[in-house]
C-alpha cells in the first residue's frame, strides 16, 4: 500500500506523553498528595477459604491517626459487584474465598496508622476447607466455593463454551495420523511496574471525583453508583496516567475505587490507597490456568481433518472476566486452520486459588500454546516442516473457519509465515541445527501461529464515540473513552485527527479520560482502541473537516469540492490561501459549530453460545513468529537468540507505537514461557514481589526483529487492525517449540524453566503461607 | 509509642565498636543496605539504632602485600568487579562479585555485608570459601580471626557477635599458575538468585597433572565449603575429560551425603556434575 | 533528624525520621514524586536515583545516609538551558516510551552508563539495565536510545576534541 496517500498516518511520530514521561513529570495516582489527604489501607484475608464469624472494626477508630473504617455493610447490597456473574463484594460479605480478599478498609491520617488500624480490627474467621486443584473442582463432594446455582449445576461451575463442527471422533476414526496430548499453563502475574491504586475526593455536593488507575474509567463510574446510591452525575472518575495494566487493572481496582470512595464519603476527606508490591501480587488477579486436552487428526499427506479440544480454566475464587476468557479461548483452541471437523469445550470453574481475569490474550494466550504445540508434534509425526505443516492447512482468504465464518480479507497468515521463514533463515537453521550431536548446548528453531478475533467479539455491543473541539487557540481537544494506560491510543487519536483536519500533530490534544468530558464507549480491552475509538476519532475529524471545509469555500469563494490543502493552508483556485486559523475565526463567525461527535459502531455479528457456531469476531489479527534460542542441556537453561515476528495488522498508524507493542508483547511471552508462575500453594501465592517473580531483564530478551504485514481489513481506520495482545500470544509456543528442535525434550507444561528442561519435570519447595501473611502486612 | 530510630555515623572502627557495645542501644551495622533495608520491611527491627559503616575509609581498602590480600569489609561489588588486583590474581571473586544483583545493588552492596548476611546463596562466598579467606572481626573486646567457612555457619546464621563487625578479610595470593573461575546458574541472565554455583582454583604441572586444585560449591550446602575429599582425589590426577566427568559426579554425591536427598536434589546433581566438569575445564584446562 | 544534602544541584534542609529511605525522603517528604515507587525491595530500579554519581536504589538508601552528598534525581536531568536532555529526546524519538512508569528509572540507568562510556556495545547497555525493570517496552527501543545518545555524545566529543 502506498504510504504517499498519508501525511501522518503510518509516519514517525512522537508518542503525545512521552515528554511528560521522560522528565517525570507525568502524574500517576500514588504521585498525588492532596492536602487534608488520608491514607488507606485494607485488612486483607490470610485464609483462602473460611466464613466471617465475627467482624468488629470499632478497635480500629480507637487506634490514633485513624479517621474511618468501612466494611461491606457501607455499601449497597453489600457491594454486590461483577460483571458478567455478580458474584464478588465491594469488601466480603459473609465469606473469603481467596487469600488477599479485602475484608475492612481503614483511612488514617497516615500509612502507619491505617496499618495499624488494620491491625486492631477484630475478625474471625471460621475456615472452610478449599477447592485448589481445577480438575476436582467440579467433583461431587468438592467444597463449594461458588453461590449456589439455579440451574442445579455444581456450585463450581462457571460456564463452558463450546465450538462445534461436524463429528470430530468419526472423522478421526479416518485418520491415519492422530496426536492426544495434555498441556498446562500457570497463572501469570501481570507485573505492571506501578501498583494497583485510587484517590478519591468528595465533592461539595454529596458526590465524588475518582482518580483511578484502571483501564475503563466508565465500568469504575457504573460501579460507584451501583454500590453507593449516587446520582450518577455526582461521580467523576479520572484516569490519571497509568503504569501499565496489559488486562490487569480492571476488577481489582474497582473494588478500590468503591472502598476509597466510601472512606472519602465517610470521613469527608480525600482518600488514597495505593498497593505496596507484595499487596499487589497477593490480592490482585492473575491470567486464568488451563489443562488443555488437544486431539489432532490428519491425513499422511498433512491434511489437518479434525481437531478436539477438551479444556478446563482455573478461574479461582471470582468469575471476574473468565467467562469471556473461556470464551476467547474456546473460538481460537483449533488454531488458525481448516478443518472437517472440531469439537472444542473450555469449562471455567471456580478454586481458591487467588482469583483469574483479564490478561493480555486473554485466554487465547494459554489456548495458543496448546494447540501450536500440538501441531508442531503432529508436524513431527508426520514427518512434514513445521512451516510447510502449517502453510497447508493455515487459513486463506475465502476459507471457511471451524466456527462457520468465512473469511472474505485481510489473511495475511501466508505471508506472515513467508515473511519469518525468509527473515530467519528458517530452512537452512533446521537443517543445521538437525545435524548437532553436542551434549553441552545446542540451538534450536521453532514456530508458532496465531489468529486473534479483533474487538469483544460477538458478546454485546461494539461502539465507540469520540469528541472533538477547536478551542480558542486554535488547537483541537479530542475525548475518547476508550484510554491509554500505555498502548498508545492517545497518539494514534492524534495522528488520526491530524490527518483528517490537514493540521500539525503538535495542535492536536488528546484529553486525558475523564467521565466528564468523555463519552461512554465500552471497556477499553481487547486491543479494540484503534479500531473502535481510531474509526470514531475519524469520523468525528471527518465531520469537522467538513465544517472548516465548508467556511474555506466561502472565504476562497469557490465550491467546497475545489477547496484544496498546502500545508495547513486552504488554497481555492482564485484567492490567496488562507491560513487555519483564519478558516477557523471564519467558521466562528459564520456560526458554525466547531466541535462533533464521531460515532462508529462494528459490524454485527453473531455467535450460538449452545451450537457453538457463528460469526465470532468482525476480524482477525494473523501472525507468525520464529524463535531461535541456545539450550544448555546440562542445567536446563535456554537463552533465546532471535526472535522473528510478523504480523498481519492491518494498515499500521503510529510505527513506533506498533513496533514498541511487538516487542512488549514478545517479552512478555518469552516470560511465560521460560520463568513466569505465579505458584498458589494451599491458596498462597508463593512469590510476593519482584525478587521472587521472576518477569524478563533486559539481559534475558534478544534484540527482535518486527515486520508488519499490511493487509487492507476494510471496517479498520485506514485498513488497520489490533496489535497489543496478539503481540504475546505466539511467543511462548514458538520458544518450546525451538527448544523441542534443540533438545527433542517436548515441554507441555509451562513454564520451560531449568528442571523442566534438565530433567522433564518441575520440581518446587514445599509452599509455605508465610510470604503472603508478612506480605499482607507490610510497612 | 514505640522509640524513634537512632542513626549514628561513626567516624572509626573503634567509635563504631564502642557504638555497637554500648549496653543503653541496640545497634544494628549498615553498610550498602541492600539486604538490611529489604529486611526491615518484613521484620520488626530488634535493634532501635542503625550505625552507619557506609563511609569508614579504613574499611574500604584492597591492597597486596607480602603476598597477602587485603580486602576491606566495606568495598562495594561494583569494585571488587573492577579492581585491576582483584582481576589479576583471583579473577573469580570479580566474576562472582559481578553476578550479584544489579548495578544498583552492586554499587552499593559491600563484600561484608555479602558475608554477615550469610544467604546460603551468597554470591561471594564460593570464591572466598575458595580461597581459605580469612574475616577479621572486631570489638570492643579486642579482634580475633576465623575463616569464612567457619564464620558462616549456615543460611543467614553466622558466628558474628552483635557487637561484632568484619573489618576485612585476607587471604593468600595464589601461587603462580593458578587459574581461578567462577559459575553461577540463576533462572533468568541477571538478578537472579543463585540456583547453584561453584569457584575453583586450579593448576596443572608440565606433565599435566593436577598439582594445584580447591573447589567449593554455592548454595549446594547449608554451610558454605570446599569439597576437600574431591580435591585430595584430583591432586596428582592427569586432567583429563574424564577426570572432570569423575569429579562431577563426585562432588554431587558428596553433596547428597551432607544435605541428604531435599526437594531440589535432583535438579543439583545434574546440575552440580555438569558446572563441576565446566569449571574444572576452566581452571584445569 | 536533620539532614543537609545537596538534591538537583541544590542544597536541601529536611527535619525526617531516621529510618526512612531516600525513595520516601524525596516522595513523601519533598513531593519530588518523578522517582517511582516500584517494589521497595531492590529489584525494579523504578526509585534509581545517582548518589555521588553512582546508580541507586533510593528504596535501599537510609536517608540520613545522604548527609552531604549529592542526589540527582529524574527532576535534576534537563540539558544546560534547562530542556530535555539528549538523552530524554531520543526515549522519545525512539518509542521508548510507553506507560512509562520505569522510564525515570530508565534514565537515570542510562545517564550513569554514558557517563561511565561513550561506546558502550548494545550488550553494555543492556547489562546496565538489569537494574530496572520494564514490563512494556521489551527493552529494545530503550537500548536504542542510549545506543543513540552514545553516538551523538562520542560525536559532539570527538568534534570538540578535533577543535581543541
């Protein structure tokens, strides 16, 4: 595609908050110190199971410095909270069901004071027995962590989601090459630099201002009003900037934001809490476990014919978003191919283990693995190159997917794994590297694809509106409610609107979320900004090109269609051109109106949650990537060399913002799949911070090499699709994958870490709750 | 209310001894800080007054003399990593001094406080272990010597009394010939933990026997030592391949025999006779 | 206690506690908030500061520790005329940059590698990282920055030394 027909779009371009960023200046939630301003802290559950047999937090008032303390009875229904299985409290009611769940909330003059108040709350709790082991989650007599059901299922179900094609166990009965095996991925902490927090500030009438650092202000907003009973237009949420998030900082931080916000009404002062690293780890959610059961089926020619995917989800002790991620993982657990038939199921059940939710990949990350893995050993049975394997059963444009879909453009799988092929000197490294005989090190290459449904998904409605306004200095204020916590959707908005209206970036305002001057566009998640937002930032510029447009003419004397641009300049084929601004000042005294919305909604689609079948995603993201690592295969180490990544995104916007995605995604993958596990022994998260969960350094990642495959997706702004999650997903099995290549020792469970790989086998000390009590506890 | 925490800064060994045996305080030593600030986040101090060595002069000299090394307590690992003596003669505390933590941690992190923190994964303890280094510990009651491995009885549990500090250690420069080396194995390339680690020092005669060898495993022991009967057996011993292969499987089962079989056995022993064989070749090679 | 240090090329009077940090010193204290709060235990380098020149943890350094010493920290790095550093301008030319909560910690890393070197090799630069943590960019564009930085200090250096 030729890049002449855009000014900015696709062009290096500074990120809008970068300056701010990298002089400090940049504010996030823990950065403000009000005055008048107290500290919160909350009394967290030490058991993964138990009943609240007696609460009584009046000790804590007692405790100097403490103004405030707050249990569920402060909130409506206790808080009721959850979305979609209200199954949570704005602090627990009645029961704790994982370690680190917020019982009280105390507001003190101090930190050390609320500690303390923390401290002289009396609670006892009475233990339950717990549910720690997903696959006797749903056992008869299993302890019941979840509310009973109407439906009269196991109280530990929490939904299954299925896709169906045709009848798998028939057409693998004609299969002369079939592959069963069972793969595990671990939770996965998010490890966001800055820690989960909110500031609340009551306002003069009866309501509150929120600064949270959570993705989607608007969810924080609907979730104040639902559990405090407060008119709607009495509640603000700010978003401050946020320090990485990648799926995280969604349910956790509501509950915070409901417990500042009543600390703040109570004591008629503004509130602050903010995690310390270990309170993080303990209390926040983690990206779901799952046992995949994969059965593969092919002809001896490498025809893939059926594929089952049996999985179950550990979603702990909360629903939080795993019905979705069960559901993301249940379209993609087949891969990106074609079939004659498919049976998938992914089962989400309810453990003590911590709790699960959002997480960049959300549910496809840990499905991928399986089902790349799977494919390399079928691959391997065959006796076919993982690359050709995969280039004769990937999916093409007017295929047909498994779920019934078919797919009219923008496949760039092909491509993709042409373009990784070549890049890393794919055939002649297998070769090689086939050939050593070394007992020390050796080096392998290995390959994984991905194909990631853009957006929600076919789950509810898919809409955006943006806002824009000239102000009177002539620069242009645009609100998105769909926010930037570090992606980059403030810069692409930029770019967006400067190419539509033919000004500098530089006059281009992105506001920062705010309730108040945003317009409620849904969660800002699955990598849907620059679609959803990027198309209504387009039209909204579009309207108001049209306006400016529309006052040029009448300037330049001509028709608007014979209105032309220099630069910012409006040029007619008479007059002299005329500035933007004086466009502007023009416009104004015409009385026109020189601000509008921009609407844009995705197209519809639909999907048969009991069939099985439908249109799941408008779109996808397609991908390949190639790792080439060093296996020590005395100790069990694997340094990764390379990386190859190409991906199908459609028309990208803003370069270094697509590329920065790539490389954050990688390494975050490379992560999963060598040292990332966020262990829960008997419910205790084993590692608390960052000296014991081990995420990537700077020396554990290889420099990478990127390459966009555009391919035209017609309902994206400019053709461009998602990036951000599909970024991560196939690292993991590409790196098993070449340490397969490497040792010919198949790692199943993730992680690959050194005695997985030195002796196919994990090995770990006996879990110990003690990190998680001092942990809960600390100054 | 609980009592405010002191901070003195003496400006001697002697002031700081005095300071440190002073019946009305409890004094606690702090030199980079980078273990006891991480500690007193998760444990209630038991002492009510931090006395800072951070700057004492005479605590932070490496020199040679006489063919002795002397090694300030106080010197940080990003110094150690770098001094031109340290390089020449014994390489492998450099090396080891280079796998602690971070810039940060080395910047700041001193070689006694490595010691008197005594984490079983210790990064330079091997190395010293290695070299028979001797710690010198002052107090008000006078000084008095004992050797590193003594000194470090087992993980965080040394034989320091509380109004004890290292002022440094010393050791012999390794006689001519003799090559040092040091392997660490962590889960990820840099601040990692020790998983298992290993110094040596070796040398080799014309004939190509061994006839200089101590080697002495990290975090494989509860009590930091060299595996004396692994090395009677190498002195004399042609180096060979399979004299490294011979070793290694020594120095694992001479691990089991002290530790007996724990959780991380199995991973150890693979891992132990492989970074055995290694440094063997490093140092024998 | 009382303690006279100099902070950002000024000297600094505070009254504080003994057992504080100096990551809570410059935050809690002096609202000096570019320095992060990361993990409090060593690990993410998001608090880094230079202490007398030399990379730091400030979560690891007692702030009674820095009586008379000098403490730079994110707020002190701008060019001569008070802009952004060459350093900072190439984080954000080169997409370094996105949530941005390690890029203070980032800089200060970077800044005490090249005062150390101008030539560092990409490994360098990486190994001079390690301290700090990011979970978003992967590092790669980071390492470019400095990569950048390097060439253009070597360059303005080498030109300076011709003249002279």
């Amino acid at each position: 595609m030729s890049d002449l027909q855009y000014k900015y779009i696709g062009k290096p371009a500074d990120r809008v908050d970068a300056l701010e960023k990298v002089t400090g200046a940049a504010k996030y939630v823990g950065d403000y110190y009000l005055p008048d301003m107290l500290y919160a802290r909350a009394l967290r559950s030490e058991l993964p199971h138990a009943r609240i047999k007696h609460l009584d937090t009046r000790p804590a008032l007692n405790v100097p410095g403490v103004i405030a303390v707050i249990t569920s009875e402060d909130f409506i229904d206790h808080g009721r909270f959850g979305f979609p299985v209200k199954d949570h409290f704005a602090l627990a009611f009645e029961k704790v069901r994982y370690v680190g769940q917020a019982i009280a909330a105390v507001a003190a003059e101090t930190p050390e004071a609320a500690l303390n108040g923390v401290k002289a709350i009396i609670c006892e709790l009475e233990p339950l027995p717990g549910v720690f082991d997903m696959d006797h989650a749903l056992d008869p007599d299993a302890p019941q962590v979840g509310f009973e059901r109407e439906d009269h299922k196991h109280p530990n179900f929490l939904d299954m989601s299925p896709v169906y094609k045709g009848d798998p166990d028939e057409v693998l009965k004609d299969c002369p090459v079939v592959l069963h095996e069972e793969y595990r991925t671990v939770h996965q902490e998010h490890s966001y630099l800055e820690t989960e927090g909110a500031l609340a500030i009551p306002t003069s009438d009866g309501g509150v201002t929120v600064y949270c650092n959570n993705q989607s202000p608007f969810i924080t907003k609907g979730n104040l009003v639902a559990v405090l009973g407060l008119d709607p237009i009495k509640v603000r949420v700010i978003q401050p900037h946020v320090g990485g998030s990648f799926g995280g900082k969604d349910d956790l931080n509501y509950l915070t934001a409901c417990q500042v916000a009543a600390l703040a009404l109570k004591a008629k002062r503004p509130v602050r809490m903010t995690f310390s690293r270990e309170e993080s780890m303990i209390a926040s959610y983690k990206r779901d476990a799952m046992h995949m059961r994969i059965t593969l089926g092919a002809d001896k020619d490498g025809t893939l014919r059926a594929c089952k995917a049996i999985h179950t989800l550990d979603s702990g002790a909360y629903s939080s978003q795993s019905p979705f991620t069960a559901w993301r993982a249940s379209i993609h657990a087949m891969g990106a191919y074609r079939y004659d038939a498919v049976k998938v199921e992914v089962t989400s059940v309810y453990t003590n283990n911590g709790f699960s939710g959002a997480f960049r990949g959300f549910g496809n990350t840990e499905a991928c693995f399986g089902i790349e893995s799977a494919i390399d050993e079928l691959a391997e049975k065959l006796g076919m190159d993982p690359i050709d394997f995969r280039l004769k059963n990937c999916l093409r444009v007017g295929d047909v997917t498994p779920h019934g879909q078919k797919l009219t453009e923008s496949v760039g799988l092909v491509e993709c794994l042409e373009t990784v092929r070549k890049l890393s000197d794919w055939d002649r490294k297998r070769a090689e590297y086939a050939r050593q005989t070394s007992q020390d090190t050796r080096c392998g290459i290995g390959v994984a694809v991905l194909f990631h449904g853009t957006s929600l998904g076919a789950e509810g409605v898919d809409c955006a509106t943006n806002t824009i306004e000239i102000l009177p200095d002539y620069s242009v204020a645009c609100a998105s409610g769909l926010t930037d916590y570090g992606q980059g959707p403030r810069t692409v908005y930029t770019l967006i609107t400067a190419e539509e209206l033919g000004i500098s970036p530089e006059r281009v305002r992105i506001l920062l979320a705010d309730t108040d001057t945003a317009i409620d566009s849904g969660p800002t998640v699955a990598s849907r900004s620059t679609i959803l937002a990027g198309n209504a930032m387009r039209v909204a510029a579009q309207t108001l090109a049209r306006t400016l447009n529309f006052a040029a003419a009448d300037m330049l004397k001509c028709e608007p269609q014979r209105v032309m641009r220099i630069g910012e300049a409006y040029v007619g084929p008479n007059e002299e051109p005329v500035s933007w601004e004086k466009v502007v000042d023009h416009a104004r005294s015409m009385g026109l109106v020189l601000s509008a919305h921009g609407k844009w909604s995705a197209p519809e689609i639909h999907w048969d949650h009991h069939k099985g079948t439908g249109t799941p995603y408008f779109g996808y993201h397609f991908a390949a990537q190639v790792a080439e690592v060093q296996v020590d295969l005395r100790i069990g180490k694997t340094q990764v060399l390379n990386i190859w990544a190409a991906h199908d995104t459609g028309k990208v916007i803003f370069p270094q913002g697509a590329l920065g995605q790539v490389y954050g995604g990688i390494t975050q993958g490379l992560g999963y799949a060598l040292m990332e596990e966020a262990i829960y022994a008997d419910g205790y998260l084993q590692s608390v911070n960052f000296d014991t969960y081990l995420i990537p350094t700077s020396m554990d990642v290889p420099d990478m090499t990127a390459r966009f495959v555009e391919t035209n997706f017609s309902p994206g702004p400019y053709g461009a699709k998602n990036i951000a999650e599909p970024a991560m997903v196939p690292t993991a099995p590409a790196i098993v994958n070449a340490i397969y290549h490497a040792t010919g020792k198949r790692i199943r469970v993730l992680p690959a870490d050194l005695e997985r790989v030195a002796l196919g086998k994990s090995l770990h000390k006996r879990g110990s709750p003690v990190s998680c009590k001092v942990g809960l506890k600390v100054k | 209310m609980m009592k405010e925490m002191d901070y003195i800064r003496p400006n001697s060994i002697e002031e700081a001894v005095q300071i440190l045996s002073d019946p009305g305080r409890r004094g606690k030593l702090l030199a980079g800080g980078t273990d006891l600030l991480v500690q007193k986040r998760v444990d209630p101090p038991d002492y009510d007054c931090f006395v800072d060595i951070s700057r004492l002069s005479e605590i932070q000299q490496i020199r040679v003399s006489d063919g002795v090394f002397y090694l300030g307590a106080g010197v940080t690992h990003a110094v150690i990593a770098q001094d031109p003596l340290i390089l020449k003669y014994v390489s492998f505390l450099a090396q080891a001094c280079l796998s602690v933590g971070s810039p940060q941690i080395r910047n700041t992190g001193t070689l006694g406080g490595n010691v008197a923190n005594a984490a079983a994964c210790a990064d330079s303890l091997p190395a010293l272990v290695c070299l028979d280094a001797v710690a010198h510990l002052r107090s008000k009651r006078g000084e008095r010597q004992m050797l590193v491995t003594e000194l470090v009885k087992g993980p965080h549990e040394t034989a320091l009394e509380t109004d004890e500090l290292i002022t440094h250690f010393t050791f012999l420069q390794p006689p001519p010939g003799v090559k040092t080396h040091f392997i660490k194995i962590g889960r990820r390339n840099a601040q990692s933990i020790s998983r298992l680690s290993i110094a040596a020092m070796g040398r080799k005669d014309k004939n190509g026997n061994v006839d200089f060898i101590r080697i002495c495993p990290g975090a494989a022991t509860p009590r930091t030592m060299r595996f004396t009967e692994v090395e009677t057996y190498l002195m004399g011993k042609q180096a060979c391949e399979e004299l490294y292969v011979d070793a290694g499987q020594r120095m694992a089962a001479r691990m089991v025999e002290i530790t007996g079989v724990r959780w991380s056995t199995e991973y150890k022993e693979v891992a132990l006779k492989a970074i055995t064989e290694r440094v063997l070749r490093e140092v024998l090679g | 206690m009382e303690i006279t240090f100099i902070l950002n090329r000024q000297k600094v009077r505070v009254d504080v506690p003994a057992d504080i940090t100096l990551l809570s010193l410059l935050r809690d204290y002096l609202h000096m908030t570019g320095t992060k709060v990361g993990c409090e235990v060593g690990e993410c380098g998001a608090c880094s500061v230079l202490l007398d020149g030399k990379l730091v943890d400030s979560c690891l350094v007692l702030a009674p520790q820095v009586e008379g010493r000098e403490v730079i920290t994110i707020e002190g790095v701008c060019a001569e005329d008070g802009s952004p550093s060459d350093l900072q301008k190439n984080f954000i030319s080169a997409g370094a940059v996105q949530c941005g909560y390690c890029i203070p910690g980032m800089v200060m890393a970077g800044e005490a590698l090249l005062r150390k070197t101008l030539k560092p090799t990409r490994s360098e630069i990486r190994e001079a990282l390690t301290g700090n943590l990011c979970r978003c960019t992967g590092y790669q564009q980071i390492v470019d920055a400095i990569e950048m930085t390097a060439k253009q200090r070597s360059q303005t250096q080498s030109g300076r030394d011709k003249n002279v």
